[in-house]
C-alpha cells in the first residue's frame, strides 16, 4: 500500500486513475467526487453539485475531462484543466446527452477518440459530445 486516504466522509463509490497516472479520481456517498494528485496525495479539485450519491466516475482518454454519475441518473462532466461544471444532464435539462437511467448510474466510458460517452444504470446509453 503507498498511501491510505481519508478521504470522503461517506462512503468512497467508486474511483479511477487519468491515463496518463498523474491524477486519481474518487466518489462518495457525501454527493462529492474529489480529483486528486497522485504525486501529492493532496486534493486537487472538489466536485459539488450532484443531488445523490455519486455512484461512478470516469476520465477521459486525454485527461481533460471526468464524468460522473450519480443514484438520480444525473451525469455531470467536468474540465480537468481548472475543475468547472462543463455539462449537466439530469431528469431536469434532457438535451442531446439524455441520460434518464431511471436510477443509478453504475459506470461510465469514453470512447478512444473521447467523442462518445457511454453510461449504464437501468439501461445502457450512449451520449454524443461533440456533434
């Protein structure tokens, strides 16, 4: 083991390592995800917003972005150059990233080239981002 976190004050969800292994990402029943360093160990970004546990997370392949997603079937997309909101999709604004799983959101993927999001929960959805 190289380092032992305390680092939610709920439950940790779920996590993922960037691409690139400079930043690790966790989720927590404390409806936050938090982006941290892995050459620190220190936090790098706090993600607020979500309304429920925050079930999953995801980076892109070239590490600008993290996906999450929550127990309402919310999907939130964030910059990881400076940790701002870049897109909502929830029950509330449906747009071209629909994402109405009817529940959880259990695990979210980038395609290789990143221009495509799939996420699972009662169904499997894939989202455009680029059109």
């Amino acid at each position: 083991m190289l380092q032992d976190l305390e680092c939610h004050k709920g439950a940790v969800l779920s996590c993922d390592v960037s691409s690139d292994g400079c930043l690790f990402a966790t989720t927590s029943a404390d409806r936050t995800a938090k982006v941290w360093s892995s050459a620190s160990w220190e936090m790098t970004f706090l993600l607020k917003g979500h309304e429920d546990c925050v079930r999953s997370c995801r980076f892109s392949w070239d590490n600008k972005r993290l996906a999450t997603g929550d127990d309402n079937g919310e999907i939130r997309l964030w910059s990881m150059l400076d940790g701002a909101l870049l897109k909502i999709c929830s029950r509330d604004t449906k747009d071209s990233m629909d994402s109405f799983h009817g529940g959880w959101v259990t695990d979210l993927h980038f395609s290789p080239d990143n221009r495509v999001l799939v996420s699972t929960g009662g169904y499997i959805k894939v989202h455009a981002l680029y059109s």
